[in-house]
C-alpha cells in the first residue's frame, strides 16, 4: 500500500492524488461494480458547513459516471435538498408515512440524472418517529432495492437518535467539515461516536469551504492524526471543496454548482471525489447486501430500542 502524497499534482483541484491511499485505506478493488447499491451517509458534527450541498453536487457527479444515484434527504422534517436542487416535489417521505403513498411514488426525477426522496419540511412528526412508523419506514426503503447503483444519505447534523441510526446502517460515511476549530472539534466527536459502533473499517472525510489546498490538506491529517492515535478507526481523506464564490452563487439560484459551473473548481473537486468513489468497492462493501442490508441494520437497530 502507498503511502500519502507530499503535495497535490497532476492539475488536480483540491481531489485526493490519483492512485496513492493513506495509511488505514481501502482502496477499490478491480473486481466489476457489484449489482447490490452502495449506501453512502453524508453527514457532519454540527449544522452549516456544506452537508447537502456535497451530497447534491456528489450524487450528479456520480450521475456524470453513468451511475444511477437516489439522494435520501434524511433530514427528517428539515429537509432543505430539494431547495438546492430547485425542485417542489409533489410527494415526500411524510406522504409515505402518513397518507399511504408508496415510496416509488416519492421518488422524483431531479437535474442531471439523480433521483430524489424528500424528507419533507416542517413535519414535527418526522423528526420523532415512533416505532411504527420507523418500521413503515424501514418497509419502504426495502422497494427500492435494486434500482440504484449509489443511494447518498443526507443525514441530520449531530448525534441525534435518527442521524446515528443512519449512520450506523449505512455501509460507508461521509464526514463533512470545514477548517473551523468548532467544526472539527464536533467532526471528531461524530467519528468518536462511530468507533465505538465498530461497524465501518473507515471512515472517509471532505473538507469544504478550504482556502487553500494546503489549508485542505493540514486539516484532513489533523483529524486523521488525532483519530489515529486515540480511536480505532481510520479516517480517510476523500478531498475537498474550495472556498469559492460559484458555490455561493448557485445555492442562492438553486441551481447545483456541478450543473451550473461544470469546469468550476468546486465542480472538478467533486468530480475528483466521484471517481475516486466510482473507481471500484472496497472488501468491506463487498460483504454487504446493498440497500436491503442498510434496511435490516436499521431494523435491528431501532427494534433494541
């Protein structure tokens, strides 16, 4: 295995070096993509540090790929994707768990190839389910196996009930921060929270709003030095967005980054994160059974509670 690269090149923007795994990685292997979807949870130690926004603008990278990718906007009654993807879906999760509505028809059609479920906003119900309901829940995300090659899990931020219950299921996690001291004080405690689970081998990381590579790349090994020495579990460096006012721009006209300035520098960053995702399935998602094992980790999960 190799070890980290000293700087970033090959024109590069703020991706990880092609070809070169930390300490502690998983590369992907060569075997062919397996049939069973990838579910992915992007989540973050605390609100505001670009969350959704890197699931949205991932989930149409991985779409660039020929990849068929469902974003779950698991922000259970704040669900703000949709408002980045400019979309009004006719149908959300609420209309699933309480009206009837079979999941597929909440399943909406979004710019550049994705699909979404919206979590729905402003639901009070949503952001406390009862075991009944999680159990509808649970019933309904096991119809869309098979329909997805990658399904990104936009969790809540924090350590509520709900978000680790995501993140627990989930087959790999996405920790977002930016090189706030705040942000990667509450980025540590989540990942601290996730070891104790000893359910994932690593754990990947994204740093957005970095001014520099440089400034990337120093907070990345500050977290990984600081988990390395004091959890057993590895975090990996996937990459990170720039501090860059494209991004401002298209959050204000709800339109994705990724869409609106394709050969930005946010764009090409999260581009560099798809393929790196695309590239392959490391040992661990091999072992696990897509979508319908995310449903039955969560089933067993909240049937201890």
């Amino acid at each position: 295995m190799r070890g980290r690269s000293s700087g970033f090149k090959g024109g590069r923007i703020f991706g990880r070096v092609p070809g070169s795994f930390p300490e502690g990685a998983v590369p992907p292997a060569e075997e062919p993509r397996a049939a069973a979807a990838r579910v992915i949870a992007v989540t973050s130690g605390k609100g505001g540090v670009g969350k959704s926004n890197l699931a949205v603008n991932l989930g149409l990278a991985l779409a660039a790929l020929e990849q068929r990718v469902i974003i779950l906007d698991a922000d259970l009654g704040l669900a703000n994707v949709e408002v980045l993807l400019g979309l009004t879906p006719p149908c959300t999760l609420y209309d699933c768990l309480y009206r009837g509505r079979d999941i597929r028809e909440v399943l909406v059609p979004a710019p550049g190839g994705v699909q979404l479920i919206s979590g729905g906003s402003g639901f009070l119900e949503l952001a406390n389910l009862d075991r009944a309901h999680w159990q509808r829940l649970l019933s309904s995300m096991a119809l869309l196996d098979g329909l997805a090659d990658f399904v990104l899990v936009d969790t809540g931020a924090g350590l509520s009930r709900n978000v680790l219950g995501f993140l627990a299921a989930a087959g790999e996690v996405i920790v977002v921060v930016t090189p706030e001291p705040t942000s990667l004080t509450d980025g540590y405690s989540l990942i601290k929270v996730l070891a104790r689970f000893n359910l994932h081998r690593q754990v990947l990381l994204a740093v957005n709003r970095a001014g520099s590579e440089q400034e990337a790349l120093d907070t990345a090994r500050r977290l990984e030095m600081v988990a390395g020495r004091f959890l057993n579990l590895p975090v990996v460096y996937l990459g990170a967005i720039p501090e860059d006012r494209v991004v401002h721009r298209a959050v204000r006209e709800q339109r994705p980054f990724y869409l609106a300035e394709p050969r930005s520098r946010p764009a090409r960053s999260v581009a560099a994160m798809a393929r790196f995702l695309a590239g392959g399935m490391s040992r661990e998602d091999q072992s696990r059974p897509g979508l319908r094992g995310f449903v039955q980790r969560l089933a067993r999960l909240f049937n201890r509670q």
